[in-house]
C-alpha cells in the first residue's frame, strides 16, 4: 500500500473530477489527458507547491503529464487510480 500525502490525494481526486474527464470508470479515465488548469482550480496546493505535488505523483508513477504552462495536460494513471480509491 502506498502513502499519499494530503495534498496528492487532492490533486488525484481532482484529476477524476475534472470537468474535462470523460467518465467515472477506470478503462476510461486511466490515460484520458485533462487540462492542468482544471485540476490546479480545485486544490489547496498552488504555484511552487502544486508543481511539487505534480512531480511527486509523476515519481510514484500515479499520473504523468506533458507540456508546460497553460497547454500543460497531466493524466491518472492504473497506479494512480488505485492509489485514489484505496
């Protein structure tokens, strides 16, 4: 089992609740790409903090990301998705 800190659950849950995520069912959530701005809107963690969460959830491989700035795009990932409904 792995541990989440406060912020990364939030910023996971986010991603499953983004406006722009497709369904609620894992083989379709898994890999579906929202943009980073719809998850940074719902979280606590902003700026320098929220990237730091980012980074963290890429290094325990439960979500990725791609690109920079307002085109960023960041998706869950299995591991993620079983991280968020553990």
């Amino acid at each position: 089992m792995t541990n989440l800190t406060t912020n990364e659950a939030e910023v996971l849950n986010a991603i499953l609740e983004s406006d722009y995520q497709v369904s609620d069912e894992k083989d379709e959530v898994v890999g579906n790409a929202v943009w980073t701005w719809s998850v940074a809107d719902y979280v606590e963690a902003q700026g320098k903090a929220f990237s730091g969460v980012v980074s963290s959830l890429v290094k325990k491989g439960f979500a990725e990301t791609q690109e920079n700035g307002n085109d960023s795009i960041m998706w869950i990932t299995s591991e993620g998705w079983d991280a968020a409904n553990a």
